[in-house]
C-alpha cells in the first residue's frame, strides 16, 4: 500500500498544470471561477486548444486520437483541470457518444464523426430524458419508423443540456413498439438543423437556460445514421451511462470551490470580522474538507484498482463517487451562500445564448447554489444511486 | 499509487482471521469475558504463537519490523471479531512507547516479555477532568534521590485489572493544563502504593480507576524526557487513534454484513424486509459510510508513519472525525434495521455497536478532532 504518486506522475502533474497556465484564456477561467456561464465560442475556442495539444479526447484508444495515459494519468488531468479550473471537455461528445461510435459504430460513421467530435466541428446534445421518462428512462416513446432508405421520427426530448448550441444529436428512439421495453429501442444520430426539430428552452431556477426541450415533428433522418443494430440502443446506453465512473466524483472541482471559500471569506466580513475568523463557520468548513478527503481517498482507490487490474470488474466503492461528490458539491455551494449572505439577493439576467457577464460576481452565487441542486438528480439521481448500491453491492 | 496489500500482507490477513474465526465466535467471546480481567490468556498466547504480538516491533528487538499497514490488518480483523484481549493497550500502546521512545535497556527489558505474551500493558493517562486533552495532567512525579514517587489518580485504564506493567502520565513541572513539564513512566502494576477498582465497561471490556499514592520507582522508570514527553504522547496516541479507525472499519463492516444478512432473511408481510425500498437507502448509506470510513482509516495509516507532526496530527484527526460520523450512522442504523431483536444482549449486533460507541470517546470524539482540523486551517 502506497498514497504516494510516481515522479514520472507528478512530473506529469506539472506539465499538464503549466499548459494550462499557459493556455487557457484568462477570461474563460475567471468567469468558471465566478461560476459564470461561458458562451459558445469561449468553450469551443478552449476545446480547439485542447484538441490540438492531442488532449481532447485523452482517454479515447489512441488509433482514434487518445493518449494511451494510465488511469492515474487520467486522474490527475481531470483533478489539474477541475481545479485549475477550465471547461471540461463537451461530455456529450467527448464521454458519451463518441466511445459508442468508436465501439459499436461502422467505419463509415467512425471517419464521419470522431475527428469532428474531437475538434466540436460539431456540438453534440444528448437526446434521452423524455418528460415522461426520467429515472425510468426504458419507458421513452419518441418514435422512429423506417420508411424505405429514411428514418420518420416523431416525439419529444427534455433536458436537452446546451441542445440551443448543438449541431448534432444523439437519440433514443423506440423502433420497435411491439417488444418487450428495454428491448425496442435504438440508438440514432443525426443533424439539430433538420426539418421538423424544434428547440424551445427551459430556464430554471437559477434563471439559467442550460437545458431545453427539443421537438421532432416527422424529422426524416437517413437510414445509415443508426448507430450498431437496430433495436439494440438500450445496451449502447447502459454502455455510454457507464463509462463515467471516476469523473463525477468532481474532486478537483470542489477543491477550486474550497479555496474560493477561504479566499472570499477572508474579504467578507461578519460581526466586524473577516467570516473565516467565525468558528461556526470554519468547524463547517472543516468537516467539508475532511468529507472531501476521504471522498478523495474512495475515488484514488478505484482509480489505483483500474490502473492495476484493468477497468473489467467495477469496484463497489466506485458507487460511492457519485453520492458523495454530489453531496460535497452542493455543500460548498451553500458555504458560498453563507459567506455572501444578504449580498446574494441580486438577480443577474442572461444573455440570448445562456451566457451572461453584466452584474458583479456576487450575483452568481446564489444562481450556483441552485443550479447545483442538479447534481444530485442527473446522472442517475442519487435514489437510484442507493437502489444500484442495494441491488449490486449489498444483493437485496 | 497502490491500495492492494502485498502478498506477505495478504497471507497475514488470512491467518489471523483464519485464527479468529475458529477460536472467536460470539459464544467463545462470551466465555473469555467472564475470565479474570476480562479477557482469555489462553487466547492472547495464541496471538503471541501466530507472532502477532511482535508484529510491529524492530526486528533487533525481537520482532518483525512490520509497518503501520499490518497494524491496520490486524485492528480491523480484531474489531471484526470483537476480540477482547489487550492489542490495543499492550502492542500498540505499550509496545509504541517503547518503540518511540524508549532506551536500549528499557526495550531489552519489555519488548521480548510483550511478544511472548508474557506481559500486558495499560496506559494510565485519563484523568477525572482532563477528558482529551493530553497535557492536561494533575498525576505528578517529584523527584526522589535518583528516582521518582508519583501521586494521583487515573481513570478508566484500560487492561487496568490484568496489566503488568502501567504506563503513566505524570507531571514532573508545571502547572496542570501546561504543555510542559508531563513525563512517562514505565511503573509496575504490582508497586507498593497502587489501589486499583477494577470493572466492566460499557462494551464489555475491562477497566480500573487506579489510585497512585507515593509511589516510588528507579530512574529507569523515564521513558524520554520527563520534563518534555508531550511530542512522544501525542506520537503514540496518533497510533492508537489509527488503530481504533481500522478497528472500527472491521466493526462497521461487520455490522454491515450482519445487517444486510438480517434484511435478506427476517420477513414482514410476507416478504423479507430487504426488498423495501427504505431500508434498502438505508443499507446503501450504511455502505457509503463504511467505504469512506475505509478511505481515512488508510489515510491515517500512511499518516501515522510521517516524521512531520503537524500534518501527521491533523490526517489521523480528520480521520477521526470520518470515522466517528459514520461509525454512528452504522452502528444506529444496524440497531434500528434489526428492530427489536437488536435492542437485546443475545443479538451479536448490539455488542458491534456499544463497542463502536465506546471507540469514538476514546482518544477524542468527533467534536474534539473536527476542532483540532479546524484549528489546524483545514486539510488544504
């Protein structure tokens, strides 16, 4: 048993932090600080620069544009990248459809889309939650019908995440309503500006528009932009949910939150004091921290596990990730709340594309603090959580 | 970057729960507590035979020269079992004094009587109102000629009943609450001038209130300065505190277990009461407090070995404040899912969680370790 990193690991450490130094826009980094939403062209512009360091795709096989980095390597990019902190890179093309196409796609559709994924020449949404159809995603009903060499697709998708951005989708649709639920479904991509899509956004409590509700009115869609088999989606999903293990326990994330705590209640005051000399107040922070490192210590215990035994048998402790890093997250967005107190009460309005800059930095605080209410409902709400943790783990 | 145990590890954690498993099942723990003191001498010499009590020891002194990692493996196979017998208060205390600290002479004296299982040891080092705090010590130790007689009272020894040899915090200068002036002394149990109350505690181990009244020991007695023992406390308390983490993670995972088993097989409605969803969340929170539990007692671990005091001081506290929250989220929710059958002395469960209860008031509960990180500046 060894806590330590490599001096191959930390040198690597040091490189990825001194390119991120070196290249992610300042203005892009300040406003992720301030929990600002960034426009298009800030992530896409980040993620060109990425893509051309080769670190776009990092963990994609290397004959696709990955870097061949070990599980650790991995680890600590996200950890260096979170806390540094800039975009991560878009999940839905980068994490979700991409290893779908690289694994179930022909070569065909492998040339068409992976280079582009990797440079976002195209913006990918994902296309799954339905309004009927949350937790219990099987139970989606938007349709495809083959109609000789074309796809008629027909229904609704929501939550469409940035969908206001997107080139592309990726959808589940039910393509065979005579069988069994899980079974009926496949998985097919195509372009946002076909006829008969429809976008409509949903702002939400923090008076964001991330996520959208997206329409398909008799979309027509070619045959060949299937992904796999027909009426084999469901695995491909199951397959896509399960690729992000590690990422969503947002260590390095929280950690950036952590010392932008300290700092801001350094400057904050209460009582005629700086916050952070309130004892309350640090316990509180402390016992945050102390979750955190062992939130921490969980997730270097699964990483260690894949990079010496391979990613095969998932283990249990990885379960807790999500859990734990959902919980932590929303705890230092209410430790913000508290620092800013009565200061969080502005309301900041959003530009047309979701991004917005006009008011002081005070004003995001409370929008994160909503916003992150998410953390613990997408990706598989944290009930469900509990209910794999029941059934895979503890066998009841 | 490495979790897994190395293969000497392995085999070590296969034998001495192999041990347990045939010689410490709930009734065979139940006769050992009605022995002498509380616990079976014909047990601890079967730890001594598996070599287990010379685990942590220099190899020139008798042992195996084995790191903070075989220590865990045994707590946590120990707490798995409940076991009784004196690891805790002889091996790692004890043996820690000597290993930290003690002389040449001191070590040829003690250690070979420890791993033989000879000897057991108790530390006495609670005072009536020095709750956790380790300098604050009203014991004193004056002068006399070469040696030294000490006067004063401790409380709730651990082992107190059946140890040898009592290591005892005693004031040598100073006033009480000062970080100065607190020494070690190596004191026989059997010295002219001890009165011990001896008693069960609330998990079923043994404990005295131990009266010294001029007590006289050698200068032999010091272990290190005793004028300035503070640093070599708080080093060996780290220890301990590590040791009750991993003992609670083999508790906890115990607790779990039995739990989870109980859900599968107990049925209401005609149903076992695992396929409801609520107590389902609960089992999985269980879970999660176990594997974070896990993650800090093996932080502690790779803590206690670090020569730097401070962050050394605040890992094992934080890990302490880890284990303390979930060890009572565990052991609750284990009575509470058992329902009434847990609220009873023939249930296994209730004895995992008095003795888990016990764990976060020794060497400092939650409350005690959350403000020695905070005061600390946190972990970052």
């Amino acid at each position: 048993m060894d806590l330590a990193f490599t001096k191959e690991e930390m040198a690597f450490r040091e490189e990825v932090r001194e390119f991120f130094k070196n290249n992610v826009p300042p203005e892009t980094r300040r406003k992720l600080v301030e929990g600002r939403h960034l426009s298009k062209d800030e992530m896409v512009t980040w993620w060109r620069i990425l893509n051309k360091k080769g670190w776009g795709v990092s963990h994609w096989p290397k004959e696709y544009g990955g870097t061949g980095w070990t599980s650790v390597q991995h680890y600590i990019f996200n950890e260096e990248l979170q806390s540094y902190p800039a975009p991560a890179p878009l999940a839905f093309g980068v994490s979700m459809v991409g290893p779908v196409i690289y694994t179930f796609g022909n070569e065909e559709q492998k040339k068409k889309y992976l280079p582009r994924i990797a440079n976002v020449d195209d913006w990918w949404c994902q296309g799954f939650s339905e309004p009927g159809s949350g937790s219990d995603l099987a139970s989606l009903k938007t349709k495809a019908e083959r109609k000789g060499d074309k796809w008629i697709i027909n229904g609704q998708k929501t939550w469409t995440t940035l969908a206001q951005h997107a080139d592309m989708i990726f959808c589940l649709c039910r393509t065979d309503p005579s069988a069994k639920k899980q079974t009926g479904i496949s998985f097919i991509v195509f372009s946002m500006k076909s006829k008969g899509v429809t976008v409509r956004p949903i702002q939400t409590i923090d008076g964001g528009v991330e996520v959208n509700e997206v329409f398909f009115d008799d979309v027509e869609v070619p045959y060949e932009n299937l992904i796999g088999e027909e009426n084999k989606g469901w695995d491909y999903a199951k397959f896509l949910l399960g690729n992000e293990r590690t990422g969503i326990a947002r260590v390095g994330m929280s950690k950036e939150r952590i010392r932008r705590i300290k700092d801001l209640a350094s400057k904050v005051e209460s009582n005629g004091r700086p916050v952070i000399e309130d004892p309350g107040f640090r316990e509180k922070l402390a016992a945050c921290e102390i979750e955190l490192k062992a939130l921490e210590l969980t997730q270097l215990r699964v990483v260690a596990d894949e990079n010496k035994h391979g990613k095969g048998k998932p283990n249990p402790a990885s379960s807790v990730l999500k859990i734990k890093g959902s919980e932590i997250q929303q705890t230092t967005t209410e430790l913000l709340m508290e620092v800013i107190g009565p200061l969080a009460a502005p309301f900041d309005v959003h530009g047309e594309d979701g991004s917005n800059e006009a008011m002081e930095w005070t004003a995001q605080i409370a929008p994160t603090y909503f916003n992150y209410r998410k953390v613990s409902i997408y990706g598989g709400s944290n009930e469900i959580q509990r209910n794999i943790i029941a059934k895979a783990v503890l066998g009841l | 970057m490495d979790f897994d145990l190395s293969e000497e590890q392995r085999l070590l954690k296969e034998s001495v729960d192999g041990l347990l498993t045939d010689s410490y099942d709930f009734d065979a723990r139940k006769k050992y507590m009605k022995e002498k003191g509380g616990w079976s001498k014909a047990m601890w010499g079967k730890l001594a035979e598996q070599g287990l009590l010379g685990l942590p020891f220099a190899e020139a002194d008798g042992g195996f020269g084995a790191g903070g990692v075989e220590t865990m493996i045994v707590m946590e196979a120990l707490g798995k079992a409940l076991v009784l017998e004196p690891y805790l208060a002889t091996v790692v205390i004890g043996g820690g004094f000597l290993r930290h600290g003690g002389s040449d002479a001191q070590k040829a004296a003690y250690v070979p009587a420890i791993i033989d299982g000879s000897k057991t040891f108790a530390f006495a080092q609670v005072e009536k109102n020095s709750r956790y705090d380790l300098h604050d010590v009203t014991t004193t130790a004056k002068k006399k000629g070469n040696g030294w007689v000490i006067d004063g009272e401790k409380f709730v020894v651990l082992n107190g009943e059946n140890a040898d040899v009592l290591i005892v915090t005693a004031r040598t200068k100073g006033e009480r609450r000062d970080k100065t002036g607190v020494g070690v002394f190596l004191v026989p149990a059997n010295a002219k001038g001890i009165t011990k109350k001896s008693y069960p505690t609330q998990d079923g181990l043994h404990a005295a209130d131990i009266t010294f009244t001029g007590v006289e020991v050698g200068a032999d007695a010091v272990i290190g300065n005793p004028d300035d023992s503070l640093a070599l406390i708080e080093r060996v308390v780290d220890d301990a505190r590590t040791a009750l983490c991993a003992e609670a993670v083999g508790l906890m995972d115990e607790s779990l277990k039995t739990t989870v088993e109980y859900l599968k097989t107990r049925k209401q409605f005609g149903v076992a009461i695992g396929t409801f969803q609520s107590l389902q969340h609960r089992a999985s929170d269980m879970f999660v407090a176990v594997e974070q539990a896990r993650s800090m007692s093996m932080f502690a671990t790779m803590a206690a070995d670090s020569d730097d005091a401070k962050e050394r001081a605040r890992s094992i506290a934080a890990a302490k404040v880890q284990i303390g929250k979930s060890l009572k989220f565990v052991g609750q929710q284990s009575i509470q899912l058992h329902g009434g059958i847990g609220m009873t002395m023939e249930a296994k469960i209730g004895h995992y969680f008095k003795r888990l209860t016990m764990i976060e008031n020794t060497f400092g509960d939650t409350d005690y370790h959350l403000r020695r990180v905070t005061e600390a500046g946190g972990l970052m």
